[in-house]
C-alpha cells in the first residue's frame, strides 16, 4: 500500500497554516507554529504515532495563541480526514494507556465519521511556555470535529502540568496510529453501515 498522505492549507486573517501528514511515516517532522510549547506537543504526537508531519503556521500571537492553536486543530483533522480517504481496510478504533512518571493519560479514538470529544483533564497551571492550558481542549475539539473522529481525552492520574500535556498529545498519536493501522481481515469499510 502507498504512504497515505493528507495535506491542508488554509488561509483566514487570522491565521495562515500549511500542514502535511503521512500516516505510514516514521514520525520525522518539521513544526513551526510560532509557540514553542505546542510545537513540542506536536512534535511528541508525530514521534509517538510515526506520523511524518509538516507544519507551517503563522497566526495573529500578537492577539494570543487562540486563533493560531484551534486553526492547527482545524487543518490537522482535515489533512488526517483527506490521508484516510474512505477508511476502507483499516482498524477504526485506537486506544492507548499512556504513563509519564506520575501522570498517567488515556486516549481512545473511534474513526466513526461522527465528531464527539470527551475531555477530562484539569490543569492547575494558566499556561505552559507561551501555551494557554485552556487551549489543549481547544485543539482536541477542534481536530475531533474536523476528523470527524470521536475522541475520548482523560487524565487517569493527575501531576506535572507539562507531563499532563505531553501524555495527552502522546497518548493521541498512539491511538491514532492504532486506529489507522490496516487490518489485513477487512477490505471494505468496516462498518455495519457500510460507511464511515
Ligand atoms: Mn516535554
């Protein structure tokens, strides 16, 4: 099977992104959003769930670092929506039980074609870097409807603030991967409906 990849670029007087994902890579990648932190996170996402993944934004951080994550979240959910074409063949649901020291996070993804996000997570600090905590929720819901992926976020065990972060962007790649994996038993769409 050919590398499955999925690019998106998206222009608004907010923000202005170009991002690429390959689904079968090896998790190199190339990040610049302007906020280290969240480059970091996305870093940790492509590593953990061998995803190739290119990413050039540049947003209005003279405003705050809003537009410029939920943006992200928008265009990484379409270029991963675009890479699975029809999802004929491949495994759907993901999950994944991710320890960092003390902290320990869940994520469980089913690539169902009906967005939904459950977040539980709380933060005890207002920020991480230039990185407002409010706006990890921010991204998830916004790749979770763009994906049309229903995505399932839960800190198990609370610590750290940036581990809590880092477990959770970690925690999504390897569920992700999971859920995009082929099966080799299923050809179509594995789905009693016959779509997702
Ligand atoms: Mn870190």
């Amino acid at each position: 099977m050919e590398n499955r990849i999925g690019s998106c670029t998206r222009k608004t007087k907010e923000t202005d992104i170009t991002l690429s994902i390959n689904l079968d890579g090896s998790g190199r990648n190339q990040i610049d959003t302007g906020i280290p932190f969240f480059d970091h996170m996305l870093d940790g996402f492509a590593r953990h769930g061998l995803f190739d993944l290119n990413v050039k934004a540049k947003g209005d951080l003279d405003v705050d670092c809003h537009h410029t994550i939920e943006d992200t979240g928008i265009v990484l959910g379409e270029a991963v929506a675009k890479a699975l074409g029809n999802k004929a063949g491949i495994k759907r649901y993901g999950s994944f039980l991710l320890p960092m020291d003390e902290v320990l996070a869940l994520c469980a993804i089913d690539l169902s074609g009906r967005p939904y996000l459950k977040y539980d997570a709380e933060f005890t600090v207002p920020y991480l870097g230039a990185m407002d905590t409010e706006m990890i929720q921010e991204f998830f819901y916004a790749v979770s409807y763009s994906a049309a992926m229903n995505l399932h976020l839960k800190i198990m065990d609370q610590g750290n603030n940036h581990h809590m972060a880092e477990a959770l962007f970690k925690a999504f790649g390897k569920a992700l991967d999971m859920a995009t994996q082929e099966e080799p038993r299923i050809k179509e769409v594995w789905s009693t409906k016959g779509s997702l």
